[in-house]
C-alpha cells in the first residue's frame, strides 16, 4: 500500500457521527472490529475510523511493522463498508492523542466525533499526554473488555470524570453530548489481544526455527 494511500483522511460531511478508534493496530484482530461494531450500534454512530499511530509513546516501538502494512492488514481485518482505515496522523507529525482530537475537532467541527477505548486504557488513561483536555474535546466510549473492568472504573481518570459519565441506557445520545462526558459500554469480554497474537507468532517461529 502506498503512504499517499494509507494516510487518506476519511470523508465526513457535518452531522456525521464518527468513533474515533486508535492504536498501533500490531496487528488488528478481531476484537477490534467487534467493539466497533458494537460502539456503532450501541452509540448509534455513523461510521468508525481506525487511526492507525506512528507508534505508541508509551510503549517499545522498535519492532512495529511500517504503517503502510499495518494499515494494509487492518482494512483486511475490518471488512466493513462503516469501518475506515487511516495512518493520517503520519503526515501530520502527531505523536499524541490529544494532538489527533485536536486537529480533527479545529479541522471538522460540525462532525461529531467520539473517542473510544477499551477498558485496559481507561485504566492507564491518566498517563496520557493532556487525558483532561482530550475528555474535554470530545465524548469517550469505553469498551468492557475481560478482566478489565474494575481497575478501568476504579482508575484515577474514571474516579476524576465520574460526574461525567451517563447511564448505559443513554449511550445513543453521547455523540450529541457535550463534552466532558462518557460511558463505559458492556457485552463485550474478548480477551484477544494484539500483544498475544504477537506472542503467539513469536513463539511458532521459535519452535519452528531449525
């Protein structure tokens, strides 16, 4: 896949209803693409974009695959006419979150963007670079994932924005909420993970070496 290919903003007319879904996406499995599709239907969302990262600030980046491929097997993996794919933060120099959310809340402003999350960030999410002010940008979405859930809603960042969150039930009206405000999402405990499929890879690769 070509750079120019991979970094393609999405299209978004004003009004529409976008997740926002990043990660290092090394590599995108199925669980990614079962928590956008519930967040789609259970927010009530018009489309997910999977912002493939440069690389993780908070973690060992020096074997992460190019982005081009990366973006190439995640679109192989999402199969979804509502699911977009794109590494555009690349041609951006973006190293952070906030930086992202940023620049596309200046750049569209009348799209009504959702950040989500699995549960496993909401527990690391104070040590996020400027977490408050990306909870001030925009509505988070926080997907419940198996043995996640009570160090996410115990963490420092949901115990600082717990006045902020909204019932479950209300979860289709969040994209029109004004910011600060989330909700933690259940009925989905996939335990997959990227950091184990890699495991998983390198482990064959280990038995299977002469």
């Amino acid at each position: 896949m070509s750079r120019r290919a991979a970094c393609r903003l999405p299209l978004a007319t004003p009004g529409l209803r976008v997740g926002l879904f990043g990660g290092s996406f090394n590599p995108a499995h199925g669980a990614h693409r079962a928590a956008s599709l519930l967040a789609l239907h259970r927010l009530r969302l018009d489309r997910v974009w999977w912002l493939v990262t440069p690389g993780n600030p908070l973690k060992n980046n020096s074997d992460l695959p190019g982005f081009e491929e990366r973006v190439a097997f995640a679109r192989a993996v999402a199969r979804h006419p509502r699911i977009d794919v794109t590494a555009f933060e690349a041609d951006h120099g973006v190293r952070y979150s906030y930086e992202t959310v940023r620049l596309l809340t200046r750049r569209l402003p009348r799209v009504r963007f959702v950040w989500i999350m699995g549960a496993d960030n909401l527990a690391r999410f104070h040590l996020w670079q400027r977490w408050r002010e990306i909870a001030d940008l925009v509505p988070i979405a926080v997907v419940d994932r198996m043995g996640d859930s009570l160090a996410a809603t115990a963490s420092r960042a949901a115990q600082a924005l717990g006045r902020h969150r909204i019932e479950e039930s209300d979860a289709p009206l969040l994209a029109t909420l004004s910011p600060p405000a989330w909700v933690f999402l259940h009925g989905l405990k996939s335990p997959v993970s990227s950091t184990q499929i890699r495991a998983a890879r390198g482990a064959a690769a280990r038995f299977s070496a002469p």
